[in-house]
C-alpha cells in the first residue's frame, strides 16, 4: 500500500465515520425536538441558526427517517410502546423556526 492509497482510506472512511457520527446525534435531536422536549429546543437555539439548520437537514435526512424506524415503529411493532409520533419533515421544520425565532 503506497502512502497516497492509505491518506485515500483515511480520508473516505473518516468522512464515513463522521456522517454516521453527527448524523446520528442530529437525528436524535430532531426526534427528541418533534417530541417538544426543552432540551432539544435548547440545542437548537445554541447550534444553529434556520439556515444552517435546514442545511443539516437535508444532509441527514436519511439519517432521521432511520431512526425514526428503529426509535419510534420497531417499539410499536414488537408492543413496548402505543403510539408513534407520526413524522413530518414540515413538523420539524415548524418547530425548528418557532424555536429559532
């Protein structure tokens, strides 16, 4: 393995590794925002103007759709929880702005 060939794998897998890694944070805090719960509006309000939100959100779209899945529909499906909070990327997107202004 030549020097370049190891910076390419240390490049494309820490990207990797950081996509999962801060996705899988943003995910959780969009979840726990649709929620309402004050801590998630409190994260918000320190990190984040509406811009640099809907950036993120976009990015980590796939990210909140599969926790989403495996936070809120797994738990229905096998009986641990009742409901699931039905998601909406315009839910999110309303609290984030009310949060934010």
């Amino acid at each position: 393995m030549s020097e370049w060939e190891f910076w390419e794998y240390v490049i494309v897998i820490g990207s990797i590794l950081t996509y999962l890694c801060w996705g899988f944070v943003f995910a959780i805090q969009g979840l726990l925002l649709l929620h309402g719960r004050p801590e998630a509006v409190e994260w918000l309000r320190r990190r984040y103007k509406m811009k640099s939100f809907m950036r993120e959100l976009y990015v980590f779209m796939p990210m909140l759709w599969i926790f989403h899945f495996l936070l809120e529909v797994i738990p229905k499906l096998i009986g641990l929880d009742d409901a699931v909070i039905r998601f909406s990327i315009a839910d999110l997107i309303e609290r984030a702005r009310e949060a934010l202004t």
